[in-house]
C-alpha cells in the first residue's frame, strides 16, 4: 500500500497540472544567438506539458532590440547584455519592473581544433593572444550589436591589444557566426562565450578571458510591452523554475542573482 502511495506521489508532482483558466495564448521569445540550443530545449519542454506554443527567434542582441523598437511582436526579450533591455526600457517598451538578471556567461579564446596546442603558447595572456592570432585574424562579434563582441572588445583593451582590435578582428554578425568562421578555420582564433565551444567539438578553448570588475557577462530577461498578456507571464516564471535553470545549467549557463 505504501509502495502505492509513493507511485501515486511521484505521478502526481511529474505532470504538470493546467489550470482550466490558465492562459495559453501563443508566445514568441526573442533570444541572444547564444540561448539557441538551451532555449530550444526548454521551449519542447515546456510545449510538451502544457501545449502551449513557444516560437522562438535568434539573433544578435543588437539587431533584436531594433526589431522590438520598430513593432516585431516579441512578448520576451533575453539579451545578452543589459545595455539592449535598458534601451528599451527607456523607449518605452519594457517597464522596469518587469525585467530581471537572469543568466552569467565566461568568455574564452578558441582556435580550431586541429591546430594550435596550447601548451606551445606563452603563459602572459597578453603574449598568448598575440601568439596565437599571428599574422591571421581574429572573429570576434560585431561591438556595435552583438554582446560578446562587445565584451570581447572589452578583455581585448584590459590585455592592452588596442592595436590587435582594431587591425586584426573580423567582426561577424552573431556569437555562433564567429565560432562558424574559427570552427571552419576560416580565422586563425576567435572570441566567443564557453557556452558556445560546447556545441562546436571543432574548436578547442586556449584561454579565458576575465573581463574587468563592472563588465561582467549579465544575461537580462524581460517582458516587452506596458502590458503583458499572462501567457507571456506564465513562460516568463517558468523560465526561473527548477527544471529550465536545470537544462541552462546543462548548457554551460549559471543563474544569477536578482539581487
């Protein structure tokens, strides 16, 4: 009876319980190129339990906050760095309330896997990126929309690389364009998040890049409109349960505080 009873128990916490009156307008999350993998994971996920329809657009997070700002119909907007959501928050469309930190992130320099041996590179940072960039080039994203170019552009002048930002970087449209450019050699290395080389078993981490105090990777997660619909709402809180942090997790991410 008591083998009953936990089977009952475990049955009953592992399905989803759906509210008759729970909302379940479609939804559509715009998402950092970098979220692709996880969020796709999460959004079958959550299509799975409660039938409610996800629809999930990648890009830069530049070009994404320019979509929102013209009208697209995003009802979620995770960026990659906090500077997009506090863009739209001053136009109007994202309320401050309304938005959180949500996911951290490291980056790392790569190059193909078959090529470089990291052990062959000198220990000084500095040195090592000179090194190892040498007469070909450098994929970082594009600064001007694409966070990680932007952060990379950031440990490229705390190295005091100046000189190497400016002549040898190619600059690519997303994060996984730039590890598409290293992972085909079409660079000789390139910048891009951890998350990222977990994917592309064609690339191999040198180094990691520390980013000075206050440049820190900060993923924000925010509703967009003065309004949002409670369907939004909902995916909004799911995205912050044990079982989508998990998934993240698996996918190189780290859950930051709100606080």
């Amino acid at each position: 009876m008591k083998a009953f009873a936990l089977a009952f128990f475990l049955l009953f916490v592992a399905t989803p319980v759906m509210a008759s009156d729970r909302p379940c307008e479609p939804i559509t999350v715009f998402a950092a190129a970098s979220t692709t993998d996880a969020l796709n994971e999460i959004a079958e996920t959550y299509e799975r339990d409660t039938a409610c329809s996800v629809s999930l657009v990648f890009a830069s997070s530049g070009t994404l906050a320019r979509q929102i700002a013209a009208g697209a119909p995003a009802d979620l907007f995770l960026s990659a760095n906090p500077e997009w959501v506090d863009w739209l928050t001053q136009a109007g469309h994202i309320k401050r309330h309304n938005q959180i930190p949500f996911l951290g992130n490291d980056l790392v320099l790569i190059a193909p896997a078959s090529t470089f041996a990291p052990a062959n590179l000198p220990e000084n940072q500095h040195d090592r990126v000179l090194a190892l960039v040498g007469n070909g080039r450098l994929a970082i994203g594009d600064p001007h929309f694409v966070p990680a170019g932007k952060y990379a552009a950031t440990a490229l002048r705390a190295l005091g690389l100046q000189n190497l930002l400016d002549e040898k970087t190619v600059h690519a449209a997303s994060v996984r364009d730039a590890l598409t450019w290293v992972a085909r050699g079409e660079t000789t290395a390139g910048i891009v998040y951890r998350t990222d080389v977990m994917i592309e078993p064609r690339v191999q981490i040198i180094t990691n890049l520390p980013l000075p105090p206050g440049s820190e990777i900060i993923y924000p997660l925010a509703l967009i409109g003065r309004s949002p619909h409670p369907a939004a709402q909902t995916f909004f809180d799911y995205l912050q349960t044990y079982e989508a942090v998990a998934i993240l997790a698996n996918h190189g991410f780290r859950r930051v505080s709100a606080e």
